[in-house]
C-alpha cells in the first residue's frame, strides 16, 4: 500500500509542487487547503483552515509524513492581512498538534535562511518560532531552510515591466535564491533522507541590485533603479504595523535583507536571469 503524506500549503508556490514530487515518488498525496476549488481536480483534499483545529480533525488521520510549507504570504499586495506570528505559529502548532494525534512518523516544514541579524524579524522569528515547537513534540522533525524563490522574486520582473526598481541602501547585500522546481526536489528529498536541517540556496550569490538588473536583463530594457534610503523602508514598516501586520512585517524583513547577506549551501543549478528569460519569452506567446 502506497505511503500517505499530507500536504499543507499544497495550493502554495512551492507546497503545489512538492505534493507532485511526493506523488512521483509513490507517495499518495493528501492536500490541504481552506478552498477546495484551488487544490485541482485531482487526488484526495482535506478543506480546513489550520487556524481552526477542529476543522483540522482527521486531516492528517493514515499519514506517516505532514510536510508544511503553510504560512501567510509573502506577495507584496494587500491581501491577508494576519501577520505571521499571527498565522504561521498558531497554524502551524495546530497542525502539529493534529500530527501527534494522527500518531504521524515524521514532520516537515519550511522556515526561511537566515542570519543573525535577519533571525530578529518578525517574519523569520514566526518560522523558527514554529521550529521550536516542532522540536519538542516528540514527532521526527525536519527543517527546510531556502533563501527567496524564484516564483516570489518573479514581482521585480513584474514591476521592471512597469518602470525603475527600487534599490534598498546600497543594493550590495547579497543571496542566491533558489528556484521553485529544484527546491521542491530537495523537499521531497528531506521528506525520505536522514538530514535534520537542509538550509539551501540556488547557485549563483547576486546583490539586491544584481537580481534587478536580471529582470532588465531578461527584458532587453536599461537598468533603471531608483534608490531609496533603508531608514525609509523601516520608517513604512513601522507606519503599516496597525492598519496591515503582515505587509508590515514582510517590509521588515526586506529591509534586513537589503544590509544582511544571506547566503546558503548551493542545492540548485537554475540561474535566476534564465528565470527571468522564460518569464519573458512565455509573455510573448
Ligand atoms: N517565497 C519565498 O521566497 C520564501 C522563501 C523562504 C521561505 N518561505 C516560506 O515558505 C513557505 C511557503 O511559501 P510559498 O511562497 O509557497 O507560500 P504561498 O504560495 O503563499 O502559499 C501559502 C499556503 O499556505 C496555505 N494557508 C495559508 N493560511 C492557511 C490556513 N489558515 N489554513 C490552511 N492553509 C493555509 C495556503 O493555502 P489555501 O489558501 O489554499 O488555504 C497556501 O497553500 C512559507 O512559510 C514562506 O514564508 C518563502
């Protein structure tokens, strides 16, 4: 019989892929989702919305693995407005609690790469927040540490579209994002392997700016970035923090990432500019 996972943040960026590598690997997939209508036609769905638990009942009922990469969004618009201490810790802690009382083996989840400095946001205190208590439930833990996706660093294409990119200080603060297929290999691989904590990052370090210019790149336009001094992103966090928690905590947490470097153990192959390229090329089809 076919091992079962469930999959919480299936609808997600990269919780929709690593349901499928699951399912590639002769898992049978359980998705979870508040809205059955975006978990797909396919496969077995559990609709429930982790912050309540007793939606959460049975959800994980026959599974030996919960892998989770459930949590607010990271997209910078409106929508959402529950901060991640908020949302990611009380959810997240419900599902563990639903995990233990499933008599689940193994519990894997998604937190975020950081450094000292970056560790003090509040977007990235609510992640490890969550890795403490998984830590402590007495269920076999793995954490999955990635730098930014390639899928969420898609809004500089986005916008590179529309006019300048803003430049956070001195743009100089580096990472090596990772893309979203190949970090989806490595959760599966995190899922079945023996590593504890997987920190993993694409192969290439860019700046903040560098990752810009790609966008420009890919779109054969100029590189057009507007600076912005970092007090004033921090200024904005500050401001939004009672109309819009979580906007407010993911300008934060850019504002950290625009004077920290962030760099983590290579895992992946694909360039971010190629990223890019084929964003691109599939806008003119
Ligand atoms: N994107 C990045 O660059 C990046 C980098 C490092 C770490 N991370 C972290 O990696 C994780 C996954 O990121 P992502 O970009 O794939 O996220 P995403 O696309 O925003 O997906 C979030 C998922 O969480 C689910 N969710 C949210 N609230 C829920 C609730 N109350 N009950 C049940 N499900 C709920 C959503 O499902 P429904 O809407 O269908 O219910 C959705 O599937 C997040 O924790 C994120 O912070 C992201």
């Amino acid at each position: 019989m076919a091992r079962r996972a469930l999959v919480a943040g299936a609808t997600g960026a990269l919780g929709s892929k690593v349901a499928q590598q699951l399912e590639a690997r002769g898992w049978q997939v359980r998705r979870l989702t508040r809205s059955r209508a975006k978990a797909g036609a396919s496969g077995e769905v559990h609709q429930g919305d982790a912050l309540d638990p007793a939606s959460l009942e049975g959800a994980a009922e026959g599974c030996e693995l919960v892998f989770s990469a459930l949590g607010a969004s990271v997209a910078m618009d409106l929508s959402g407005w529950s901060g991640f201490t908020s949302l990611d810790v009380r959810a997240n802690s419900n599902l563990i609690a639903e995990a233990q009382a499933a008599k689940v083996k193994r519990f894997v989840y998604v937190s975020v790469a950081h450094d000292e400095a970056v560790g003090k946001t509040a977007y990235v205190r609510a992640h490890e927040q969550v890795v403490e208590r998984l830590k402590v439930s007495g269920l076999d833990w793995v954490v999955v540490r990635p730098t930014g996706f390639f899928s969420a660093l898609g809004a500089l294409f986005d916008l590179a579209k529309k006019g300048p990119l803003p430049s956070l200080g001195d743009g100089q603060a580096k990472s090596n994002p990772i893309d979203d297929d190949e970090l989806a290999l490595v959760c599966a691989a995190a899922c079945e392997g023996t590593e504890r904590e997987v920190a993993c990052g694409g192969p290439e370090v860019l700046t903040r700016d560098q990752m810009a210019q790609a966008a420009f790149e890919a779109l054969g336009q100029p590189v057009k970035l507007r600076k912005a001094p970092l007090v004033m992103a921090r200024v904005a966090a500050v401001l939004m923090r009672p109309f819009h928690p979580r906007m407010a905590q993911m300008v934060q947490f850019i504002a950290s990432l625009s004077e920290h470097d962030v760099v983590a153990p290579v895992r992946g192959s694909k360039r971010l500019v190629d990223y890019f390229r084929e964003r691109a090329a599939a806008a003119k089809r």
